[in-house]
C-alpha cells in the first residue's frame, strides 16, 4: 500500500510538471554543458518548481516578473563606463532586451538597450565619451514593470583619501542576507569596492549563487565601482591551476586546468567580470576562455587587477609529492628547491610584460595597488582545523618561488601594495625576495564568512619570530620562512579563537598627500557605528612612503601607537 502511494505520487508529479513544462514551451536556447547550471538554464522553471520546498535551494529564480532585474555593476576607465546588467531566469516568451536609462534634468532618458544571454542572464552595456566629472543615476529596465537603479558616481579626484572596502569568500554555510555588511560599509562609504574572489561556492549552480551575492550586496555597489573577480570555487573547483586553459582531468584541479565545460567557464567569467576595464591583451587562452587582467584608476588611485589562477602551473605529476595531496606538503624536512623547477608558472609572461608597463603609467596617478585572488606566500600555517599543521600550501602563491619572486619585483617596481584574498585569515605580510623586508607589502582580508574552513597562523613548536616588532600584541609575529623557504615578515594576523570570528572585511585608506596606506580589519560582528567599535587586534596599520631605492618607492610600517 505505501509504495503503490510513492508510485501515484511521483505520478501525479511528474504529470504537473510536464504539463508545466509543456505549457511555458520550449527554451530558445539550450545549455552546451549538461548537469551544471540546472536553476538557471534550459527549462529552469521545471527545476524551479522541484526545489521550491527544498530547505537545500540556493534561492528561487522564479521571481515576479516585476523582479526580474536583480542588479547592475559598473566601472569607468578612459572615458568608457561598462556596466553588467544581470537578470534572473527569462520565460520563453519573455522578451531578451534589457535597456539602460539615464537620468538627466529630472528626467530618464533610454540611451542604449543590449540583448541578453541566456547563459547566464546577463547584457553588458559599453558608453563612450563617459563623463565622469558628476553623478549620474541609472535605471536598468525590463518589460513594463522590472527596474534597477543606482548611481554611477563621479571620479573622486577632488578627494585626498581614497578607500577601498576588501572582501572575499562567501561562503554558502548560510545562505542569509547580510545586513551588517551593509551596514558597516554603508557608514563607512568607500569609494570602490573588491571582491577578490568566491561569491559563489555552489560548484555547479554558478548562476544562482550568484543572484544570491547580487542580492545580499547589490544595496552597496548599486552606487559606486565594484571589481569582481572569479576564484577556484566560481569556477566549482575545490583549487585552481589554470595552466593557460587545459582540461583537468579532476574537479580537484592539481593536474592543471578548467574540470568543467569550457562554457560554463566562460559564463562565469562574463557574468563576474566583463563590467571590468577592457583586458590589457584580450587573447583568449585554451579552449576559447577569455582574459579580464587589465587596471582600474579611481580617485587617482591606479589598481592593476590580475588572474594569478590563470596561467599558473599545476602541481600533479610535476613535482615529487609531499604529502596525501600533490598540493599539500606534510614533510617539514624537504628541500624546498625540489619544487621550483624550471618551466613553472604563476601569474606568465603575458601579465608580467603588463605590470611592468602598468607600472610605469604615472600620468594622474598618486598611488598604485595590484589586486588578485590569494598571496604570495604562505601566510597560513594551520588548515580546517588547528590540529591540522600544513608545512606548505601549493595552492598559494607562495609557489612556484620562482614565479612568486618574480611577480613581487613587478609589484614592489612598480611602488604598489598588494591586496587580496582566498585565504580565510586576515594578514599583512610585508614580503622579502632576496632578504627580509626588501618586497612590497601585502593585505589579505579576512572571509566574509569564516566558519566554513578556518586557517590558524600558529607555527609549528610555537615558533617566534626573528626581529620581532616592540609593542606588537600578537605573539607570532617578526621574520619567518614560509613553507616554501620564501621570506616573510608577519606584521599582523586574525586568528579565529577569541571573541572575533575572524570573519569580515578590509578597508583599505589611500592617503594621497601623505603618501601612506592605512590597512583596517573589521570582524562582521562590529557595529562600525558605535565610537568603541574596535578593530582586529593588531590593526589598524599604516605603511608610508620613504624615499626611493633603485628607482622605486620604499615603504615603511609606521610604529605601533
């Protein structure tokens, strides 16, 4: 009796939902990839309906049709303003133009319509001659009712100090809205913001993750520049070596590559960067897959925003194993040499040639900054758990050392910071190449959300630092060598094992006039609008530029107050 009432049940819903299927008619496009992507493509709302009960839904894409509009992201660079309309899933007979209105003596004005893509549902809009001396508000619209609106904000030229809000990893552990981030951000009102990576870690449903990110942050950079940038788990890969595009073999990725359809990748890329300033040289890598590494100027300020997974070299069946992982190396007694073989590569050849150029562009600019998915070193030394000592992670740009050594000359040449992500723990890390102290510096914010798979700077035996800093509060800090036999200098980190969840953001101050970067880490559970909010231990910090070595600017850390 009970299984002939399963049977009739799972009839009566596959006879619902074909009718529905039948009834929405068919998708003017299909998927080139199969069982990725299932919310959003092909007939999406038979899947729709499927999860709408489900306590595991990433969120449901089967909106109001007067919500079909979810958000917009913009830059402007040269005179050009670029901006992503994204939308949730479209009906069949839905129309596909979403237009951009602007603004003007109290009035909107249509200036441009774009069709969109059905893989991936998004349309970028490209305006010339953009002038970026006052505010614009711009609405992107669809059908008769769907809106979205915003404010593309003017260059802040005028302005002194240029901030910069830094984050990175959110995690799918809770699937909630984010309103102290909101919050925090919003009283803090930064001139651009960076997301350096993992806004999606739903391996195979990019797209509705990412409606998710859109709706937990668009109230933020609905009205100012926002930079995106795809990581390993974008891209549904638990790491990401790139190698110019190969097919991996794994979704684990160490063999070098992209595991999934190359299209899918492409449609992650467009969706998260193609709002970017052009690509300093667009040609496509292995299997039709894009570049988005170019520079970003606001406020005076110059970002130079590069793809360190892209071109980097996997680690399987290249170099002797250490450990259960090609990646992670267990075996403290191991020459680091054995591992940086000729040939390796990180961020290639194609991205140095463009810092090096980058960073001889002066014209307007008072300071600079390169922004990537993860650091140049191994700034974590324990992993998912504290027990879990891992001497070295391949997964950080820590390796190949040769690779590593090589994008830090191009970063310190050019007098830049360093800025990103990945990680889980905050960090500042002032890196040595050839001594201690001679690279540039380096932020790495803390996750979104840090409860997912924490990472400890605790070195094994309890071991300090040489040349610690007078007056730091944090044990661990002073010259290290990393796991990788690079040379570190740790400054300041943000373990998760007191009253901080080491979860939050970075904000990151640009003093024009004064020529000093200011570094601040905010745990998510401050309240920035309260007087005694109070930073991570250990921050904030100030480097300052003093006077010149070899042609290119020297930083400083100020002391501690």
């Amino acid at each position: 009796m009970y299984k002939s009432r399963i049977l009739i049940f799972s009839i009566i819903i596959f006879t619902v939902v074909n009718a529905l299927a039948q009834k929405r008619g068919q998708p003017p496009v299909k998927a080139p990839f199969e069982k990725l992507d299932l919310y959003c493509v092909n007939d999406w709302w038979v899947h729709a309906e499927k999860m709408k009960n489900n306590p595991k839904r990433i969120i449901d894409v089967d909106v109001p049709r007067d919500k079909v509009v979810c958000f917009g992201m913009y830059t402007v660079q040269n005179g050009v303003m670029k901006m992503t309309a994204q939308l949730f899933p479209l009906y069949p007979d839905e129309s596909r133009e979403v237009i951009l209105e602007l603004k003007e003596n109290g009035k909107w004005h249509k200036v441009a319509s774009e069709k969109v893509n059905d893989i991936g549902w998004s349309a970028l809009f490209r305006i010339d001659n953009w002038d970026n001396s006052k505010d614009v508000k711009y609405r992107l619209r669809h059908g008769e009712k769907a809106s979205f609106e915003g404010l593309i904000r003017k260059d802040p030229v005028e302005k002194n100090e240029i901030v910069v809000a830094s984050l990175n990893c959110n995690s799918n552990q809770t699937r909630g809205a984010r309103e102290e981030y909101i919050r925090n951000l919003s009283y803090l009102d930064p001139d651009i913001l960076f997301f350096a990576g993992d806004q999606s870690y739903d391996h195979k449903e990019h797209t509705a993750a990412w409606l998710l990110f859109g709706i937990q942050f668009r109230d933020i950079f609905r009205d100012r520049p926002c930079i995106t940038i795809p990581d390993d788990h974008d891209i549904g890969q638990g790491n990401l070596w790139g190698e110019s595009g190969k097919q991996s073999l794994s979704q684990a990725g160490s063999d070098g590559g992209y595991f999934f359809h190359h299209e899918y990748i492409k449609m992650v890329e467009r969706c998260q960067t193609s709002h970017l300033p052009d690509p300093y040289d667009p040609t496509p890598i292995g299997q039709g897959i894009g570049v988005y590494y170019t520079n970003l100027t606001v406020g005076g300020v110059d970002f130079a925003i590069v793809e360190d997974r892209k071109f980097k070299s996997g680690p399987a069946g290249k170099i002797p194993q250490q450990g259960p992982r090609p990646d992670h190396i267990r075996n403290p007694d191991y020459d680091p040499a054995t591992i940086d073989l000729e040939g390796l590569v990180l961020l290639g050849e194609r991205q140095l040639e463009f810092l090096d150029d980058w960073g001889t562009q002066w014209e307007g600019v008072a300071l600079k900054a390169v922004l990537s998915q993860t650091g140049f070193c191994g700034g974590a030394s324990r992993h998912g758990n504290f027990n879990n000592l891992l001497h070295a992670d391949l997964d950080s740009n820590g390796w190949p050392q040769t690779g590593r050594n090589k994008a830090l000359k191009a970063i310190r040449k050019a007098g830049a910071v360093h800025l990103a992500g990945d990680q889980h723990i905050a960090t500042i890390i002032h890196h040595g190449i050839d001594e201690f102290g001679d690279g540039p510096f380096a932020f790495v914010a803390p996750a979104i959300i840090n409860n997912y798979y924490s990472r400890w700077w605790h070195p094994a035996n309890d071991e300090k630092g040489e040349n610690q800093e007078p007056g730091n509060p944090l044990l661990y800090n002073g010259d290290y060598l990393d796991g990788m036999g690079n040379k570190i200098t740790m400054v300041a980190y943000a373990n998760p094992d007191d009253e901080f969840t080491r979860g939050g953001f970075g904000l990151v101050r640009f003093d024009k006039a004064g020529k000093s970067v200011t570094f601040e880490s905010w745990d998510r559970t401050a309240d920035v609008t309260k007087k005694d909010a109070r930073q991570m231990p250990g921050w904030p910090r100030t480097i300052r530029q003093e006077g010149t070595k070899d042609g290119y600017p020297v930083w400083k850390m100020d002391p501690l107050k």
